[in-house]
C-alpha cells in the first residue's frame, strides 16, 4: 500500500473516532460552571466563542448523519424545558423528545416531593404529542414511600406546555 492510502484511512479513522467522542476531552457535569469559568474566563470570550460557533456544522451533519431534524426545531420539547426550568434536571435528550426531572421539592413542604418524566412524541402540537408522567414521593420519618401518581397535576402541566405551544407558533406565524 502506498504511503497516501495509509495516510487517507488513518485521516478517516480519526475524523469517525473524534467524532464519536472516543478522543475529547471527559466532562464533569457537576463542576461545569467551573470548567466553563477555566476554559472561557469571565464570560465575554465564551460569548464570542459561541457567536463564531452559529451556524458551523460537523462534519457528520454534511454527511446527512445530524442530530435529526424532527426534534430540532420542536417548539414543544423547548417549552417544556422551559416550564419545568425552576427543577433541577435529571437528563434531557432533544432527539429522543425525553426530559427527566431529579426529586423535588419545595420549602414548604419537605414531606413531599415530585419527579417529571415528559415524552416529546411528535412536534405537531396536540394532545397525544405529549406525556406528561408525575411521580410523588412521601416521607414517613424515616423513609420515602412511594405514592400515586398525581394524574391531575400531571394533565395541568401538559396543557400548560401545549397552550404555551401553541401561543409560541401562532405568534411565530403571525411575525
């Protein structure tokens, strides 16, 4: 084989496993403002790190391998990620369309707390593009208990999401 051939398969090599994370750099999820502070200081060279960074694409997205463009722009899934913004977040996966909430619970009542789970199905908005899952635990003294869910609260926060939705694309359609 000649030394160009070697040369291309190893460039190609590199370009999939950089891609796939197998070469960059591990993140702390739990120090990432600190990390963000080490790598962009104060905040105004991470702006303007993000400003250059609108609008580039990976080398995948040319390759038609993206990150899927049926959740991309999904007016749900982001006002979702909005209303439930004030509860620290669990996970969050725009292609999948699911977001999961960690326990909370308020200083009113620290006996009680809820967890969110919401299935982004479809970015048409109506009702079956959206589950909304609440989960409730109760402390006992000792322990937390597991208790019904709370379908009430759960059909609020859904059509809080969709009406917000809704809202969002009739004023998008109107500008």
């Amino acid at each position: 084989m000649s030394k160009f051939n070697i040369f291309c398969q190893f460039l190609l090599i590199l370009l999939t496993l950089s891609h796939c994370g197998v070469l960059s750099e591990a993140q702390d999820p739990l120090n990432q403002d600190l990390d963000d502070y080490h790598r962009y200081g104060d905040g105004q060279i991470r702006e303007s790190v993000e400003r250059s960074m609108e609008g580039k694409s990976s080398f995948m997205d040319l390759l038609g391998g993206g990150s899927g463009e049926k959740f991309k722009e999904n007016i749900i899934y982001n006002v979702a990620l909005d209303k439930i913004s004030f509860m620290p977040l669990q996970s969050s996966d725009q292609l999948s369309g699911v977001i999961t909430t960690e326990w909370f619970q308020t200083s009113n009542d620290l006996n009680n707390r809820i967890k969110l789970v919401i299935y982004v199905k479809d970015d048409i908005i109506d009702d079956s593009s959206l589950e909304v899952k609440v989960f409730k635990e109760t402390f006992d003294g000792a322990k937390w208990n597991v208790s019904n869910q709370n379908s009430e609260l759960a059909i609020k926060i859904k059509k809080s999401i969709l009406d917000s939705a809704q809202e969002l694309y009739i004023a998008n359609e109107m500008s």
